[in-house]
C-alpha cells in the first residue's frame, strides 16, 4: 500500500509541475524568475508547487476578475510616450484637469478630511494601510459622522495588513450605514478567493461624490499625515485632482471593489472640466493584459534626452529598466536616484545596493535621505510619472497600482522644486554592494 500510495503521489506531483509550469511560462514574467521558479517546481514540486500556487502567480485569469476599459483614440498620438500610453489602454492625455499638491503630512491629512467633510453623497476610500493610531481612528471618526448623516461611504482595505483598527473600523463604520471590504485576505484556503495570496491592492484612491479625487502614495496613518508636524513622518506625495478623470479613478475603485465583494456600485457623472492640465490615470496590475506603468516608464527611460529623476523607497529594476538607465547615462542624460537611507525594510536596502552600486559607478547620482522617504515619483525631461507604484519589480509587475502621467508645466515645475528640497536634505557618497547584497538580490522580484 505505502509502494501504490508514492507511486501515485509521485505522478500527480509530476502532473501538477508540469501545469504550473506551464502557467508559469505564460505569465511572460523576467526570464531569471521564470527559470527559478521553474527550477523549484523541477527539482522539488511538492514544495514548488504549493509555493507557486500562492505566491507564483501574476495575472488574473479567472472569469470573475475585474476588468477595467481600454481607453482608445481615433487620432494619431502626437510622441513616443503618447502613443504607449493609447497602446497600454491608459489613452490619450485629457485635458481640463486641476492638481493640488500636498507638501507635507499636514497638508494631506487637511485636505482628506476637508473632502470627508465636504461630502454630500459618496465617499470612496482605498488604502493600502489603515493604521492603528490617532490619525486613522480621527479618518474613521470622520467617516462614521458622514456616514450617520446620509452619506454613502466605501472603504476598500487590503488584506495583508488588517490590524486590530481596521477590525474596530468595520464595526464603527457598518454600524453607521458605512462598508469597509477587504481585499483579498492574507491567509484563506486554497481555492477560496479569485487572486492569489502575492497580488496585493497598493493603490490609494479616494474619491468624494464623484467630483474630487485625493491619490498619490500616502496611506491612512500616521507615518504619512497627521495635523501637527512630526519629525518622524515619512516624505510621501499625495495630491487633489479635479477633472474629467476623477471618473477614471472612480472606475478603478469600483472595480477592485466589485473584485473584493461582488457588488456593482453606481457609477457617477464624469465631472467639468476644473482646469488646464492634461494628464492620464494609468491603473496596472494583475487585472491587466499588459505591464501599463512599467511599459511607461520604460519608454522615458530609452527616450529622455536631457534629465531621468527618479525618488523611490525600493529600488528594484528589472533587467530591461536597468539596461535603460546605463544607457541613459552613456548618452549624456542626467540620471538621479533619490532613496532612503534607510528604508523600513531591511531586505530591500540590501537588494537596493546591488542595483544602485554598479549604476553608481557608471554615473548616476545616487542620494540619500537621512529619512524615510515613501514618495514614488519620476521626472523625465518634462514628463511626470508619480502615484503609488514604488521602482521596483513587485510594484511593476505584481501589485495594484495606479499612477499619474503628465506634463502639465505647473506640475513639472512643482515636481522640481520638490527634486530640489528633497535632494538638498540628502547625502551622496558611495553605494557598496556586498555578497549578502547580491544573494538578496536572487528576491528581487519580491521585494
């Protein structure tokens, strides 16, 4: 009996590698995490596989998934990246936009609740993080007052983070009239969910009756806002958009939120133009066909001519990003890294410096902020890339994610000044990798 029972474990293990293999070749994902994980499920499948089926994936390809519209344009997009962004399904930049910047912590912890409070019908919220503090509780004490008033309050959570606060939220907010979904939970049973345990919701949206939309990549807590300053709070960058493309971040919401719970909600009127900056949400991650942030960031990094500022808390790049920015430099551009010192993950400070030592060497100015730095944004000659998407492979190719792209002057020009604020509070000296560096690097993609 022991004999037939291995034999028949030894063949349904051999089936079971060879359908997650085969799934894994289909997710066109970097060659060297391909032939890992390959690797693993060959050698050892009864652990390659269980590790593949909750981690491996990364796209959906279940008949319940969301799927957001392809946005189209019938006129020929005038450059490169226009052209990216229309192919990705991002479309075209939309003019009749207004983007407030938040400067700091207090500024954006202000205007959330300001928008909270001014809030006469819905109010949509996703985050990544809902800490467990006084600024979190403030939010869903805000949350609960407009939701005793009448409004329609949504609060979208992911999984992997819920805490004793989001617990105590939900209970506050369903007492209230209000909703609070989480995202696909961090432990569930196999088969139980329509994602997997690695895909992760790391967009931050909220969107208030439809006509004002806070994004950017600062969470609910208070290492990212709060109403006094704190020398500890993290640098991030959030902001106010009003515009037509409010709609497409109510679009994105609703969908993760149908993901989450099933429910379909109303979608609102596309708002009047407020504005004259021209700008594209663009929504990546495993609910779409391609890599659309990534395949942007890309084009600019083989394209600009004059200057590639990058500020980021990880900094993973994949082989091709990473071809693009010593290339990049050996035609003269200016490339600049901001990162954190140190960062509040310690794995990726040391898969960080194997990336930015050898690219240091080659040129690129590489500085460091004596604190913790959240902020996700690039600056290429006069495009703008900033949202929720961190310069690494899992937030480009794993996690939900959502970015602004534009090149509205005034926000060029603002997001230089915040290059220049942000660069002379920094430290530049050498980057060096080490052995312990370069096997951390073997997790890049993770991280």
């Amino acid at each position: 009996m022991s004999w037939w029972l291995g034999h028949v474990g030894t063949v349904l293990g051999a089936v079971c590698a060879l359908v997650f293999a085969g799934a894994l070749v289909r997710d066109r994902r970097p060659t060297g995490s391909t032939a890992a994980w390959l690797l693993v499920i060959a050698l050892v499948p009864w652990l390659g596989v269980p590790l593949y089926f909750f981690f491996g994936g990364r796209k959906l390809r279940t008949s319940g998934k969301p799927k957001l519209p392809q946005r189209t344009s019938a006129a020929k997009s005038d450059g490169p990246v226009e052209r990216v962004l229309v192919a990705t399904g991002a479309g075209e930049l939309e003019a009749g936009h207004a983007i407030d910047w938040h400067p700091d912590g207090e500024a954006a912890f202000v205007g959330l609740c300001d928008a909270i409070d001014a809030a006469t019908k819905t109010i949509r919220i996703a985050t990544f993080v809902l800490g467990d503090d006084a600024v979190a509780d403030a939010i869903i004490d805000k949350l609960v007052a407009r939701a005793e008033a009448g409004v329609r309050v949504e609060l979208l959570l992911d999984g992997m983070l819920v805490n004793a606060s989001c617990k105590r939220a939900r209970k506050r907010l369903a007492h209230a009239g209000g909703k609070v979904a989480v995202f696909e939970p961090l432990f569930r049973l196999p088969g139980r969910g329509r994602g997997r345990t690695n895909l992760r919701n790391h967009r931050k949206i909220c969107v208030v009756d439809g006509d004002v939309a806070i994004l950017g990549g600062r969470n609910l807590a208070s290492e990212y806002m709060g109403p006094s300053p704190d020398r500890a709070r993290w640098e991030d960058l959030s902001w106010r958009l009003r515009g037509p493309a409010v709609a497409r971040a109510d679009e994105v919401f609703r969908a993760d939120w149908k993901f989450a719970t099933g429910e379909d909600l109303p979608a609102p009127a596309i708002p009047a133009a407020a504005g004259d900056a021209a700008i594209a949400l663009v929504p990546s991650g495993p609910d779409a066909s391609g890599d659309p942030i990534y395949e942007v960031l890309l084009q600019l990094a083989f394209t600009a001519n004059q200057r590639l500022w990058i500020a980021t808390p990880y900094f993973t790049p994949d082989p091709a990003l990473e071809h693009a920015l010593e290339l990049a430099v050996r035609r003269g551009v200016n490339v600049r890294v901001i990162i954190p010192a140190k960062s509040n993950h310690r794995i990726a400070n040391l898969v960080g410096k194997s990336f930015l030592s050898p690219l240091a060497q080659l040129g690129v100015q590489v500085l460091q902020l004596p604190k913790m730095l959240h902020a996700k944004v690039v600056l290429a000659d006069d495009w703008v890339v900033t949202g929720s998407a961190n310069f690494d492979m899992r937030s480009l190719f794993l996690d939900f994610e959502m970015s602004m792209v534009t090149r509205a002057p005034a926000a060029v020009t603002w997001i230089e000044q915040w290059f220049a604020r942000e660069g002379a509070l920094c430290t530049q000296g050498p980057i060096a990798s080490s052995m312990l560096s370069d096997l951390a690097r073997l997790v890049a993609p993770l991280v």
